[in-house]
C-alpha cells in the first residue's frame, strides 16, 4: 500500500491552502479532490477578504500565496459597499463601504472556478516539489486506523495510508459523518445560499456601477426581496459577470418554505437590480416553415454563428484588454473598425435576418449551496483523532449582519492545520493531545474564532454611524433603548461587553430577526426611499432551462437514498431543493431525477455522498 | 527536440486526423445544404482524441515516448497541437504534399505507414494507436490498412490494454458486438507490435495515488508543450518521407467519389402535429407513417 | 474472353456455426446482384461465400440455400475465433487462388475477384480493410445500396481527362452519418499511362439490416470446397485469452426503433409495462425508460421489475443517447435530461394525455389520450399494415 505523510480531503480554498502551506514547510502532502478538476464543484458568494486585525493575526491569502498579488486571478477589488433597503419600488440606500474595509487589507469579488484552479495550480506546482500533489477525480469513501496506520479508501483508486489527515471537505463533510467527529448541521446551523451568474460586458459594468477598471461595487438587499425569510439578498460585480444572489437562514426557509430560484427570482424582479443587471441581448426570430429544410437548417446555423460572432465581438469591444488584443493581432486597425464591423454585423442580423436586439439580461450559470453558521456550529475542537477539521467542514462561517465570510476563514485554518500537522510530522507524533490540540489552540487565537464568539463594538459604531441618517421614530420603536445605549461611546462599550458576557445566542434571536432583515427595511423605503422605475421587464429562465444550463457528468450509482419519505422535512424538500430533485408520489417523497448541484440541503434525512469521481455538477464559474 | 522523460522501454504512436466541428454556432453550411469547410472550425477529431488518451495511459503508467502523426494540410498543424495537449507528444509529425490530395484510405495508409517508420529511434515503434473512425470521412479504414502495411497485428476495438515489458508482450481487452447475437468481451495477447485501434467507450484509468500524481506531472507538461508546439514539430512531404508518388493521393487511389446527393435532416426542435388518441382514422395514418420511417433503409 | 477478375466472393460471419444475420443478407444481395449481371453481360460469374472457422461443414451447406453458388471453406482449430491477422491472410489466399476458382468455374485465368462483399460490424469493417490493403485494391465501408452499371468516367488522375467506359463497374452508395450526403463510391483501374494500375476486387463493406436474405432454398446445389490454410508460425502468437459473453440484454444500437415509457405507467403498472413490450415487440423495437423508472418507484412483479426496470434501459443524460430511426414515448412528459438522449431521433411520437407536457415541443407526432387507450389502438392499426418487403427485379 501506498503511502504518504500527509492527505488532505477537499480541494476547496481551505484544502488548497493547507496544501500549499505545508509545501512551503517543506512537507509532502496529497489532496484528494472529487471533482474533475479543483474548483469545478465549488461556489461562492462571493468576496475574498484579506484582514489586518487589532488584536492577533490573521494568515491571509497573500501570505500563503507570494504570487497572488501580481497574479490577481480574482474579478475586482471591492470599493463600495452598499446596503439597500427595498419595498416595491421604492429604496433606501446606506452606505456601508466603511464596514466593508473595517480592518481589511482588501476584498477582491471572486468566482471559485478560477480562483480555486489558480490555488489548485500553485499549490500541486509546490507539492510535487515535495513528492505531492493533488490528486482529483476520486472520492473518499472511508476511513479506518488499523494497527496505528490511518487506511483511506476511495471509490477509484487503490487505498493508501497516511499519518495526519486534514478535513477539508465543506459543510458536507463525509469525513465529519463517517468518523462520528460530529453531528450533521441542522437547520438552524446554517444559511442555504443561492445564486446566478449574469453576463454583462466589462465596461458596460463599470459605466452601470460608476466604478473604474480595477474597481468593484458590492450591493446587498434587505426589505421585501427576502419574501420574509431572514438573510438577503447580493449582488457583487465580477470583471464582465455579475453575481445576483441570496443567502436565507435555513430554519427561517424550513418554517416557511420558498424554492431557492423563486427567491433568487424576487431580486432579480426588483426594479434596481433589474437595472443593474440589464444589457442588449440578440433574440432570433422564428424562421419561416414554409422554406425548404436544407435552407430553413442553413438559416438556422447562419444566425447562430452570426450571434455568437456579435456577442464574441461586442465583449472584446466593451473589454480594454481584448480590444487592445484584436488590434494587436492586426485584425482591427482600431477601436473605430472594431465598432464599424460590430454594427455590420449587428445590421446583417436586423435586416437579413429579422433579428431582434432587445433589453434584457442573460444568465450564465445557476446554483447553491449550504453555508454553515459559525456562531452556531463552529466545532469547539475541530479535530478527531489524527484528523484535523477546517473551514466550512469545521462549521467555521462567519455571519455578522451584512458580513459573510468563509473563504478567507478557511485559508487561515488551513494554513494552521498545516502548520500543527508539520510540528506533528517533525516529532512523529500525531496523537490528540500534540497535534489535535495544538491546532485547537492556534484556531481559538483566530481573530476570525473571537468574531464567531463575540461582539465587536468597533464593528457595531459603523452601522450605528451608517445608520445616522434613518428616522429615528422607525428604529426608535423596536430598537430605541439599545440604540440610545449604543450611541454613546462608553456606554457601548460596556453594553457590549455585558452582551459578550450574556452571550451571542441569547442575543441573536434578537438580531437575526424578521424585524431587522424584513419589516425594518420596508418600513425604511417605504418611508424614506426613493423610487426606481425598470425600464424592461426581465425575461427569467425557469428553473428547467437554469438546470439545462449546467454541466453534469452524471453518474449511473445513485448518491442520494431518501431514509424517510413520509417526514415532515421531507417534504419542505420537495421545495427546498434548488434543482427539483423531490417530488411527491402518492404520500411518499421521492429522488425524481439526480441534477443535484450538491448543496447538501437535504443531507439531515437522506443518506446523502459526495457522487463519485469526477461524477456530478461541474460549474464554469462557481 | 529530444524530450527528458523517455525510457527506451516502450514507444508509441498515435495516428490523428483534423475534422470538423459539427456544434452548432461552430458549424456552417452552403445554400445546398452541404458542410462549407472553409467557414466551419476545425477541431481535433473526437476519436483521435480517444486514441491520445489511450497513448497517454501508455506514457503514465510505462513511461513510454509518445509520437503523434497526421496526414493533412497545413492547418492540420492544430490537431497535432491538440493532441499533444492530450498525451504530451515528445514528436509530431505532419505528412504534408500537395500530391496527398484526394487520397482514399489505401493512399493514405501508404503515406501514414512511411511516417511512422520516421519516428526517432529508427521508426521502432511498438504500439500505433488510432482513433475507431473519423467523424467526417467515417469509413474506419485507415487504421487497419496502415497497419496491414507495417506489418503490425491490429487488435481493434480495444477497451482496455497493458504492456508486460519484459516478455514484450501486450495484453487487452476488446468489445465485439455481434449483430443479433450478443456483445463479447475477447481479451487477447499479442507480441509487439501492434496496432491498436481504440474503441469509443475507452476510458483511460489510473488506479493509484502514484500513478494520478504522474497523470498530473505529465499534463502539466503537456500543457507547456502544446504551447510551444512548433519546436516537436517535424513536416515531411513525399521525398522525405521516401514513398513512391505513385502510391499517394488520387494516383495511388482505388476509390473515387463518383456522386454526391444530399439528405437533409432536420436535427431542430420540433413542432408536433396533434391527434386524438381515440381516433382510428388518425392512428392509421400513424401507424403508416411509422413503417414508412422504419422502411427507410430498406430496399422496397 | 475470360477475365483475370471473376465471381463475387462474400465473406461470411458466424459464431459457431450460426450465421451472423448480416452474412443472409450479403448473399440476398450478392445473388440479387450476380442474377442481373448474368442476364444483362450473358455470363456465368459465381456469388462465393468464403467461410473461416471450425466444424463449419454445416454452414456450408446452408449458405448455398441461401444464395451462393459455391462456398469456400477453411476450417481449423486456429480459425475457431476471429484473429484479424491470421484470418486476413487466409482469405488473402483464398482470394488469389486461381486452383480453388478452378474447382467451381472454368477459368484458367483467374487472378482475384471481380466484386467482395464484407459485412459492415466490429469484425467485418476491420476485416474488409485489411483484406484490401493485402489485395491492393478499393473499399467502399457502411454500404446500403449497390448498382452495377457501365460508366462512362471522366476524371482528371484515373482516365486523364479522357472519357472512358468502365464496364460492370460495381456502384457503392454509402450514406455521410453527419447526416447530409450519400455519397456514391467507385473503385476504378487506373486508365491513365503514368500510373496504370488495376485494382480489382471492387469491395465494400455492407450496412446489417439493410438488405434481406432470399427464401433459402433447399433444392439448391454448389460446389464446396475445402482450403488448407497455410499459418504464420508468428501469427499464431496472437492469443486469445478468454471470452466473455456480455450479457446486454439492451441493445438500443441494432434497433431502428425504441419505445420508452415513464411515470405515465403509474396506473397499473405491471399491465403497462406489458402492454408497451408488446408494442415494442410489434415494431422490433428495444424498450427504454425515463430515469425514474429506474428507480423503482412502482410495484410490479420480480420479472419485470428485473427486465425492465434497469438502469441499462435509461435513456438520457443519465443513461443512454439514441438516436433510432423511429422513438416512441409513452407516459413520458418529457424532463430536460430525457429529451437530451433521444432528442436526435429521426421520427417521435409521443403518446401522453397531458397536452401541456414538454414532450409535446419535442416530439413529431403527440398522440393525446392515455396509453392503455392507445396502445390497443395502435398496435390494431400497426399489425393490419405490416409490410411486405418486395425485391427489385
């Protein structure tokens, strides 16, 4: 049997991080991806923060990574933050870049195909350095210690043994389930994310957000859009997509139960976001039956490729860098020609062709995911056994009113898994009390576990600050005491030192409300918004033509087995789940179909895998 | 350029063809209905990609030096790159003349056959992949009969194969589908060389952690390879190659295309007549239409 | 005159004896073929099966039922399984025997033959072609019609430019699989000085299921004849190690027709299951299902459950891709991942009572009403118009 010092489970940002950490101390390790490749199965918000706190240290992206800041294989760097409040058409802006930078190096928007791919490519480069590597397409079955030796067995390849172990795997995790290391995350553990990629060409997007080239904007969405749930809605700009998406407490979904695109549809429907997101789409027109096929099927394919030739040149025409490209390849002359032969063609479409150019937004990609609530199911020691337990499998996300972080959380932990697991390797000991617990303490000294355990009353200043001009009579109401208290400078500070003492779940409920994510808001545009008109009306694709969208390698063995078909959870999974897996036949819940995006929503009562090997969704953009 | 990864102990080569990409929005057709090639994108051929993976397996499991060779024009330049992406090629070759034009399979596994005898090494090759058919020309030929001329045994349909090197033997498993029979798996061994003609349901498959890390290795430096693929690049015309033009191209082919008609099948979305399942009339008319569709193919 | 180019030889395949049904159907054709060039040329050339294997004496006999005015036959241990290396050269040898011509026609000059037929399968395709690189000569793959005519050929290499006549030339049409051309083949001598060549035998490889088989004919008499073959002592290397029959009750490939049935069978589903068997049965078509169905989400009897509930019949992403002549689709409404794997079907029909159902976008003929109206209804009209399937004279 094969073996090696190290594996890590999951390709993901925390995985890949370890990875590369431990190449960088000169130790061999492995990783073991399901995914065809590292990055096709991960999706995020999503924002990717570097931080400088007051108090300790975080490790942060740039220092795992020397090439990531001339590299930037990320979207743009976030430099406004805004929070809306909606009703209807009407809505309050705050602005709320100052949290946003509250001790931050930077925060870059990110799609996790091409971000993990690039941590995937330096981290395998360092480890086979080191007689690593990453190895994807296999998937981990089980797990077993024989005779001190730690066998790992997978779906694809011979097992192997490995002396220390990281638990990278996601809030999934098959590693947590199958060792007992702990429980499956219920409901009110975590948030179901959902999202859609939308297309929009790069300059178009800096016009729209008022940003420059290397500049983002970050909007998120409270009010109405949530269709009561308690969470809200976002939408992040990418260098030529947008990412429009929305994340809900899982129990406030499971009390009420909304499909995932139906509230993802809600913002979408919004007359500000439907005006963010909208753009100039190319829509064919039906060609005449009357025709002989050969030329009706000529047609066809001569404006498909017609349209596809306008959409290829109107994003290099709207994108510095590919007009720069096309003019240096000397097809073009210049920006003018480029601009001449795209109204040609525009025209050839229109006249010859009746084509129509309408407003309207294009989605690229759909999908989900589980998102796992730090404050309420961060493991208190995030090891078993020689097994080590990072990021969103160790329950570390962090949700603190509009700040949602995980991937920058998982790159920390990893990198401090990696270091324990080097120490462990140096003394050959990979017992609980040396490495498990050494990692246990260095992950109780991250900044990112205090934010999971406590208020920051600096953090807290800014949204008050933000919150300076709201009407007092509507927050006076509900919050009046705690905000008078709260205002005041020394008065804050023990207020909240107090509320530490009490403790983040007796608070929370206060918080995390309806109140402060769904009638607070309505009330704000309600009264003291402004109106938005929509000039069009957006065209969204059902849930069948997102699913179609999606890449999948499907699988012949079935990943998923319904355990109780009659059950009350069940059912809400009938709704819940983000690509219609369920249906119900009779009184019995049942698997209709397997596009599962492998969000996990309905892991509590399903026996639920990972599918095998390069099996699954594959996501272009993440 | 001589690569730093070969072991004497295994050599292969595989045998591509440049096709068209029949997607649509890559596609493009005439006013006849018949496939304009100077507008379609050309891509490397799906079961020439097949047979790349197979050589590949051949190169991270033995360490074997791979060679990729195709006849065709010179853009065809861009299937050799292609596959060396694939199976991180240490040499390409392309077989190109002017007198290859109009070759049939005959000529061109006259041509094929000679390129392969110029692999580094003398031309000792011990196994030729190739893909089943080409997706354009589709007759399935040029692999047997190039092997048929390097005296090679040829194995095809090959779904899984292994190398013993030492006995220099190989062994592989094929898929055989008898009509109105069943399917059979053969598995059969044979001396080097060989010519092995992949079957489309190959799937190349390492089973070990040492053996994924290699895969990993050598696609990363296939990947920069294939970016700097002119310098593996050998062309080599009738003289270098040393064939008869006789032999080549429309002189050295038996067969000729004759005529051309076109059927056009319309592959759209389709908008479906009605009818009521309860009237006979009208499942008559069904039922006829459904014969005459089967009775297609037959001579009536 | 006698020509150095004579007969049609067609290469028979069998699995011990069992003719493959494309060999029947080769000689249908071939003596089709032979009985009109006779008549029209006043010649006496002979449709010749050549058979390879191992106690295939029988065979023999059979294959002059069904057409063939002689059959060679060589048969040996070693040529029990087909190994292409050693099997293309004993025909090879065949073909080029001027002795073992002698022994069914008059000839004394006889070099190969004049026409070979192959059939087009994972053994004949590779067969044909390298049988043809060792007699140097044209071959046409995936045939489904012949003509032979006398042309008179133009072209620029093979006559110069000059037109000349080429007689008893053997016309091979094959349909392009992209799906737009049908493409007709000659294999020609070279009529041009700088590069005189014959190529002869003419040979294709033939589409199974296109042509028929005649009626065999039990009063009919031929010449058999005994080949020993000489081997390779090299060849024989070539091992073959085991044989493993792969039980694939689901063939979707050999069949021109598939039915598939979904969820719509939820009524009674046992009774359904049979009644779209039957219907597949009427047609010669193979069964699929939606993915589902797989699933087992309906209670039927062991021997359904097991035939046809399996996850080797789904059609679709999940599953397989078909494209068959004719898709029939019961009770099947039509989700995303099914469309995808018969979508390139030449003809659809759905049957399904739900007029709103996505299949309907995609099918041909949407045929409204409740399968176990239909079906009944359909397979009354489907057996009173079976064809009969006439030969061209």
């Amino acid at each position: 049997m094969e073996h090696y010092d190290v594996a890590i489970i999951g390709g993901g940002s925390a995985g890949l991080a370890a990875l590369k950490q431990l190449s960088n101390l000169n130790k061999q390790a492995i990783l073991i991806e399901a995914g065809k490749k590292a990055g096709s199965k991960n999706i995020s918000g999503g924002i990717l923060y570097s931080k400088k706190p007051k108090h300790g240290k975080t490790f942060n992206v740039e220092d795992v990574y020397p090439e990531f800041l001339q590299d930037t294989p990320v979207e743009r760097r976030i430099t406004q933050y805004m929070l809306h409040a909606t009703s209807r058409d009407k809505v309050f802006t705050m602005n709320l870049t100052a949290a946003h930078e509250y001790q931050a190096n930077f925060g870059y928007s990110v799609l996790l195909n091409k971000l993990n791919g690039w941590f995937a490519k330096q981290a395998s480069e360092s480890a086979e350095r080191q007689g690593g590597g990453i190895v994807s397409g296999v998937h981990v079955r089980s797990l077993n210690w024989q005779n001190e030796k730690t066998v790992i067995e997978t779906d694809e390849i011979e097992p192997f043994e490995a002396k220390a172990v990281i638990a990278a795997d996601g809030v999934n995790s098959e590693l947590a389930e199958m060792t007992g290391a702990r429980a499956k995350f219920t409901p009110e553990q975590l948030y179901q994310g959902v999202k859609v990629i939308v297309k929009l060409p790069e300059e178009i997007i800096e016009q729209r957000f008022g940003i420059g080239p290397n500049e983002g904007a970050a909007h998120l969405f409270a009010g109405d859009v949530t269709l009561n749930h308690i969470g809200g809605g976002f939408l992040y700009t990418n260098l030529d997509t947008l990412s429009v998406g929305a994340v809900y407490h899982y129990d406030s979904l499971m009390e009420r139960p909304s499909e995932p695109y139906t509230l993802v549809n809600a913002l979408i429907k919004n007359p500000l976001v439907a005006e963010f997101i909208k753009d100039q789409v190319a829509v064919k027109e039906e060609i005449d039956k009357n025709l002989p096929k050969e030329e009706q099927l000529r047609t066809r394919f001569a404006v498909s490729k017609l349209i596809k030739t306008w959409n290829e040149l109107r994003d290099s025409y709207h994108s510095r860098a590919e007009r720069k490209k096309l003019i240096e390849s000397g097809k073009y002359k210049s920006e003018e020609e480029i601009r001449a032969r795209l109204d040609y063609v525009q025209n050839e479409l229109a006249t010859k062709y009746y084509t129509k150019f309408v407003t309207d937004y294009v989605e690229l990609e759909y999908g989900a995911k589980l998102v796992p609530d730090g404050k309420r199911c961060a493991m208190k020691k995030p090891y078993y056994k020689n097994i080590l337990f990072v990021g969103d499998a160790a329950g570390r996300g962090i949700f603190i009113g509009p700040r949602i972080e995980g991937l920058n959380v998982g790159i920390d932990d990893g990198v401090r898994a990696a270091n324990a697991v080097a120490r462990a390797i140096d003394r050959n000991n990979f017992s609980t009390q040396y490495m498990g617990e050494s990692y246990s303490q260095s992950i109780e000294e991250s900044p990112y576990t205090r934010d999971m355990k406590e208020i920051d009353k600096d953090y807290l200043k800014i949204f008050l600050d933000a919150a300076k001009d709201v009407p007092k009579d509507i927050i006076g109401q509900r919050y009046g005491m705690v905000f008078r208290l709260m205002s005041s400078g020394t008065l804050r500070g023990l207020a909240v030192g107090f509320a530490n003492i009490l403790g983040y779940d007796k608070l929370l409920p206060l918080v995390e409300s309806e109140d402060t994510y769904v009638q607070v808001p309505i009330e704000l545009a309600e009264k003291t918004g402004r109106q938005v008109q929509a000039t069009y009306e957006p065209t969204i694709p059902t849930i069948a033509q997102r699913i179609a969208q999606l890449k999948y390698d499907d699988d012949r063995v079935s990943h998923i087995k319904v355990l109780n078909p009659k059950s009350e959870f069940m059912k809400k999974m009938v709704t819940l789940c983000p690509t219609l897996c369920y249906s119900m036949e009779g009184g019995d819940v049942t698997l209709q179909h397997e596009a599962c995006i492998e969000c996990g929503s309905c892991a509590k009562e399903t026996e639920w895998r990972h599918p095998r090997g390069e099996k699954g969704v594959i996501y272009q953009y993440g | 350029m001589t690569s730093t990864t070969t072991t004497k102990d295994l050599n292969v080569a595989v045998i591509v063809k440049l096709e068209p990409d029949f997607s649509e929005g890559n596609v493009s057709y005439n006013a006849d209905g018949t496939l304009n090639r100077a507008e379609t994108k050309s891509i490397l051929g799906p079961h020439s990609a097949i047979a790349a993976n197979a050589a590949f397996y051949a190169k991270v499991k033995y360490g074997a030096r791979v060679a990729v060779g195709t006849m065709g024009p010179p853009i065809a330049e861009s299937a050799l790159q292609q596959a060396q992406l694939l199976c991180d090629a240490d040499e390409l070759h392309l077989y190109s003349d002017r007198l290859f034009a109009g070759a049939d399979t005959l000529a061109t596994a006259e041509v094929l056959k000679a390129g392969v005898s110029k692999v580094e090494g003398d031309g000792k090759v011990d196994i030729v992949f190739s893909g089943h058919r080409a997706s354009d020309g589709e007759t399935g030929q040029t692999g047997p009969q190039t092997a048929w001329k390097l005296g090679y045994t040829f194995l095809g349909h090959v779904i899984d194969y292994n190398v013993d090197l030492q006995s220099r033997f190989v062994r592989a498993k094929r898929l055989i589908s008898l009509q109105g029979f069943y399917d059979i798996i053969e598995e059969v061994e044979a001396p080097l060389p060989v010519f092995i003609s992949i079957d489309p349901s190959y799937k190349a498959f390492f089973n070990s952690v040492s053996q994924r890390l290699a895969f990993e290795k050598y696609q990363k430096e296939a990947r920069s390879r294939a970016e700097n693929y002119k310098q593996f690049l050998k062309v080599l015309n009738t003289q270098q190659l040393g064939i008869d033009p006789k032999l080549v191209g429309l002189p050295g082919s038996p067969t000729i295309v004759y005529k051309v008609e076109r059927i056009p099948k319309a592959k759209a979305s389709r908008k479906s007549e009605v009818i009521d399942g309860a009237n006979r009339d009208q499942l008559t008319r069904v039922a006829a239409n459904m014969y005459e569709v089967l009775g297609g193919m037959v001579i009536k | 005159m006698m020509s150095k180019y004579q007969h049609l030889y067609v290469v028979i395949e069998h699995e011990d004896g069992v003719p493959v049904p494309v060999s029947l159907e080769m000689l249908g054709e071939a003596r089709r073929l032979m009985d009109g060039f006779n008549k029209r040329y006043s010649s006496d050339e002979k449709v010749v099966a050549v058979v390879l294997g191992h106690n295939v004496r029988k065979l023999c006999e059979e294959l002059i039922f069904y057409g063939a005015d002689a059959v060679i036959y060589a048969d040996n241990p070693e040529l029990r399984y087909r190994r292409n290396l050693i099997d293309t050269k004993v025909i090879s040898q065949i073909a080029r025997s001027r002795e073992v011509a002698a022994k069914f026609s008059d000839t004394s000059e006889f070099v190969k033959p004049r026409y070979m037929f192959f059939g087009a399968d994972s053994i004949g395709r590779h067969l044909s072609s390298t049988v043809l690189a060792e007699l140097e000569s044209g071959l046409a793959s995936d045939i489904n019609k012949l003509v032979i005519e006398d042309l008179e050929i133009k072209h620029e290499h093979k006559t110069k430019g000059q037109a000349m006549k080429y007689e008893k030339t053997l016309e091979m049409y094959r349909p392009d699989f992209s799906g737009f051309l049908w493409t007709t083949i000659l294999c020609l001598d070279n009529r041009n000085p700088a590069i005189e060549r014959e190529y002869h035998p003419q040979a294709c490889s033939i589409i199974p299921g296109v042509f028929a088989p005649i009626e065999p004919d039990t009063s009919r008499r031929g010449a058999i004849v005994d080949y020993v073959p000489e081997f390779d002592e090299r060849d024989l290397k070539v091992r073959i190690l085991d044989r493993k029959i792969v039980k694939s009750a689901v063939d979707f490939d050999s069949h021109k027709a598939v039915v598939s049935f979904g969820k719509g069978i939820k009524d009674s589903p046992e009774q359904n299951i049979k009644q779209v068997a039957e219907l597949a049965k009427e047609i010669e078509a193979e069964v699929g299902i939606s993915l589902p169905i797989s699933k087992k989400p309906f209670p039927v009897s062991e021997g359904i459950n097991s035939t046809y509930m399996i996850p080797d019949r789904v059609i679709g992403t999940s599953g397989r891709k078909v494209a068959p002549l004719l898709y029939i689709a019961v009770g099947i409404s039509g989700a995303m991942q099914h469309i995808a794997g018969m979508k390139e079907s030449g003809f659809i029909v759905a049957i399904n009572p739900d007029e709103n159902s996505p299949i309907k976008d995609e099918c041909d003929i949407f045929i409204r009403g409740r399968m176990e109206d239909v079906i009944p209804l359909l397979l009354e009209q489907l057996r009173k118009q079976r064809p009969i399937i006439e030969v061209k004279k």
